[in-house]
C-alpha cells in the first residue's frame, strides 16, 4: 500500500506539524529583491504609496519559503499565490486543470501521460517546462518530510516527451492515482542548488502573484503577475504580514488589520457577525470519531458497537457543539466526497433500537444501578479525550450522558497532549476520541487493515479479513470502477462499525466586505481562483 499523507488531528486549531517558529535565514530588505527583473516589480503601486488596490492576510512565521519542503498550513496557503500546482482538488475530491491542462490513464491505472497548458512562463521570465515537472518530482524524492511524499511514492519512473508532454510510469495501480498529482512545481533554473541554498532561495514561480519584499518578523509584499497563465489579477497587491498563530489572525480579522483569514475553529461565526464581512464554507478532510480498543472483550461485537452508534444523537452534537459546522457521517468517506455512497442512509438516533440491539446481545438492565450487565459484568469503558480540545470535551460529555440513558457508564479521562498521543499509540485504553485529516488520494488501509495493527496506525487493533480485502479492492480499483468498489466499502463498514463515526468538519474563508468578484474555494488551494477576486 501507499504511505499516503494523513494525520491524527490533536489540536481543535493546530492540524498541520510545524517545522519550529524560526526566521528564514535569507538576506532581503524592504525594497525589490535583485533577481527579479525591475519591469516585473514596477508593475504595481509604488511601494512608497498606499494601494486602493491591495489586499491584506496573514501567516505564521515561516521556515522556509520552498513549498516543497513547508509544512505550515497557512504558510503553504500564501506559497500558493506564488507558485501553481500541477492540478487542483476541489472539494468533491476530484482534480481540475491547472498547469497540467489535460491527462490521460493507462487502462490498468500503471501510467499517466500529462499535457501542460502552453506558454507558461516563470516569473522571471523563462519557459515553464515538464522539465520543471520532472526536477519537481525529484526534488520531493529527496525531502523525507514534505507534504507531497504522496506524489512519489508510487512512481517508477518518468519521461519526456516533449516540452508540454511527459508520462508517468507507476510500481502498482493506485485508484488514487489522479490527487497524487497536487504538487507546486518549482523553476529547475532557479532550485538546482544545494540543499540548504533551496531552503533560503528567494521565491521564484509561476503563481499569480509574484514576491517583491520581505520585512523579517512583518510582512511579505507580493505584485501582480501580468503574465499569469490563467489571466491578470484584479487585485494589484498583496500584502502578507506575519502573525504568531492563528489565534492572532482571528483577532487581526476582528480588528480590521487583514481581510481574509481561513480557519475550522467551530466559533468562527462571532468574528464575521457583522456586515462587514463575507463567509465561504466547506467540508474538510477531517474525520472525527470515537476509536474502540478492540482487545475489549465488549467491542469486537458488531451488533453492540451499532447500539452505540444508535445511542447517540449525532446532529444534535453538532448543533450544540459545533453550531453545524459539521455534517454528520457513517464512514470515513465524506457525504461531499465523489466517492460517497449515495445510496447510504445515515443511521439516525434511536434509543429504543440501541437497547433492543443490546438485549438480543445478552446485557440486561440492573435494577439497583441503572447500568446493563451482562455476565455480571458492567457496560462501562473509560474515554480518552485530549484536554486542549475544548470541543471534544464536550462532545465526550455529551456522549457520557447519552451512554447513560441506555445503561452505558462512561468515564471521561481528559488528559495533556502528549499522554493522549503516547496512550493511543501504545494502546493504553478503551475508548478515545479523535479525528484523521484524511488525504484526498485516499486509502484507509493505516488505519484498518489488520497488517497495521502491530507497526502501523491500526491503534484500534482491529483485525477482519472481508475489510482488508475490500480495503486492497478499493486500492487497485481503476477510474471506472472505483466508485463501485467504495460503495462496498462504505457498505460494509457502516454495517460493521469499526469506528463510531461522528462528523466531517467544515472550514470556513472569512473575508471583508470589500472582497469581491468570483471567489471560488478549493480545499487544498483557498486561491485557486485568486485571479478572479477584485476589490469592491
């Protein structure tokens, strides 16, 4: 299988590893960097004079501003502006055209050929190439821990065809195949340097926005790339200023100092609650749900984890708890996803069928407690809950309470972050909850196939052979059966619950009043279609 790129999701606000909070060692000053030719940099307002025309955001410190090596969330988003991806994600899971124009699978999903769009140039002027395309691959074949690992690990090898055209040969069939594609490609004239000059090379793509200045510990100013492929820019300038976290860049928003900001805090309601601002929402590739220790005697029953399932009110807890800025699930794959089984109804809350599913199973009600037996033995589990995210502590109130009206005894353990991790990965609980940022190339087999239970991300322990079939059916299917086999999938863990499945979370890009034009979000690229936003 492919080591695709997912993460269990810790923190409500943190959902992406940092490389640290360090500067970027790079020599810049507040003025046009040398290598970038001055009729590019002039294009724009003069720096000295405040732009109408311009619009402000935010980002955490950076560590670098190579793409490939970047692993900050919103970092990557400001990267985008600067360089393009090969393809884009949109929020179904499908890809769209972006540098590369079209494609092509082999019958058996073993190779690809690519066409680029024509006269793509970098910013400083030169050609872009599947030259470019190829040294980019490489260049994430080289970097242990970028983002797009995913893009490489199945890649056998890689051939020019020309200078629009290349083909990609792969190891095995991936049903994914097609989002290993998202990836910025960056200039070979420009990268082809040693490592540690790659990390400190001043930014040069072929994004719609081009770099002009830095202001270390204040702000990055970019100018309008009157070549971008895809058509000018409306907005003249962009100008990114340096913030902590994303805590900050809320309060920045609030207090009128940045006009976008992109976030899944469950709040974020109070800081567009004006008329002043606009909101774009969306479902993420969060999965969040209640993980069961399968060496528990009490869950490896199918019908017992699906009277859990029925015991609790799941869109109840999204109204309450994330004010619906969730959407209630059944599987791991996304209601929005193209891959989502439409045929699926998800199952709603229903007391009397939990406790009739727990009945036939055996467990009887006790009288004196209140609590179901069954050999004597209580319904009760302990539930580990990581203390730093206030909204599953909640939510793990919210199920004790549910568990209780059916006879279930849950024990909240809320405990410090790095515990949390520890116990989960060695195994050191009953019951936890949790989230993964799913990858859209996706294959679920790290978290359910019975060969990752002793060195992988099985922390569930859980072990069923008609699973890790459908999870290598689902693997190898081809773009025209795919969405067959996943059905099955989905069918089949909704009936068997291996996790208790509670939500997708949704993100959300606030933006100021004056923010206009046709904003049109992808999941991966919140300025996929930059070009098109204007100020009003």
């Amino acid at each position: 299988m492919i080591k695709g790129y997912k993460m269990l999701v810790v923190s409500l606000v943190t959902l992406t590893l940092c490389m640290g909070c360090g500067t970027i060692n790079m020599v810049v000053r507040d003025e046009p960097v040398n290598n970038i030719p001055t009729q590019e940099l002039s294009r724009t307002n003069n720096d000295n004079k405040p732009s109408e025309n311009k619009m402000t955001i935010a980002m955490n410190v950076p560590t670098t501003l190579n793409p490939l090596y970047n692993t900050q969330d919103n970092v990557q988003q400001t990267l985008y502006l600067l360089f393009s991806p090969l393809v884009n994600i949109e929020e179904n899971g499908t890809i769209s055209a972006n540098i590369a124009h079209s494609w092509m699978l082999n019958e058996n999903n073993t190779a690809i050929t690519i066409t680029l769009n024509h006269d793509i140039n970098w910013h400083d002027g030169m050609p872009l190439t599947t030259d470019d395309v190829i040294f980019t691959l490489q260049q994430i074949q080289k970097i242990p821990d970028s983002p797009y690992r995913q893009a490489i690990e199945n890649v056998a090898s890689l051939e020019k065809l020309d200078d629009t055209t290349m083909k990609i040969l792969y190891r095995q069939p991936f049903s994914s195949i097609l989002q290993t594609l998202f990836f910025p490609i960056i200039p070979q004239h420009i990268y082809d340097v040693a490592e540690s000059d790659a990390l400190s090379i001043i930014p040069i793509g072929s994004g719609p926005y081009l770099f002009k200045s830095m202001t270390p510990l204040k702000h990055i100013k970019l100018g309008v790339n009157n070549h971008y492929f895809k058509g000018t820019p409306h907005i003249e300038e962009i100008e990114v200023s340096i913030i902590p976290d994303e805590e900050s860049s809320l309060h920045s928003f609030k207090q009128n100092l940045i006009d976008v900001v992109y976030t899944n805090i469950t709040e974020w309601g109070k800081y567009a609650s004006d008329k002043s601002s606009k909101s774009y929402e969306f479902t993420s590739n969060i999965y969040e749900f209640m993980g069961l220790n399968f060496n528990k005697v009490m869950f490896q029953n199918s019908n017992v984890r699906r009277a859990m399932l029925y015991a609790l009110d799941r869109q109840k807890m999204v109204y309450l708890y994330y004010l619906d800025h969730a959407l209630v699930t059944d599987t791991p794959i996304s209601p929005s996803s193209y891959l989502y089984d439409k045929t699926l109804k998800i199952q709603e809350h229903d007391k009397e069928k939990a406790k009739l599913l727990l009945t036939q199973e055996g467990y009887e009600r006790d009288s004196k407690s209140g609590l179901i037996t069954k050999n004597d033995i209580p319904f009760s589990f302990n539930l580990l809950v990581n203390a730093e995210n206030k909204d599953r502590i909640k939510i793990a109130d919210e199920i004790k309470r549910m568990y209780k009206d059916i006879g279930i005894e849950v024990n909240v353990e809320v405990v410090e972050r790095d515990i949390y991790l520890s116990r989960i990965e060695t195994k050191q609980y009953d019951a936890f909850l949790g989230g993964w940022q799913l990858s859209y190339a996706l294959d679920l087999s790290f978290a359910l196939h019975s060969s990752k239970i002793i060195s992988g991300e099985n922390y569930i322990n859980y072990k069923d052979e008609k699973m890790d079939e459908l999870l290598q059916q689902a693997f190898l299917a081809t773009e025209g059966s795919n969405i067959h086999t996943y059905a099955k999938f989905q069918q089949y863990f909704s009936q068997e619950n291996p996790y208790i499945s509670l939500f997708f979370k949704r993100k959300v890009l606030i933006t100021k009043d004056k923010i206009g034009g046709s904003i049109k979000l992808t999941p991966l690229n919140i300025f996929a279609n930059v070009e098109e936003w204007m100020i009003e």
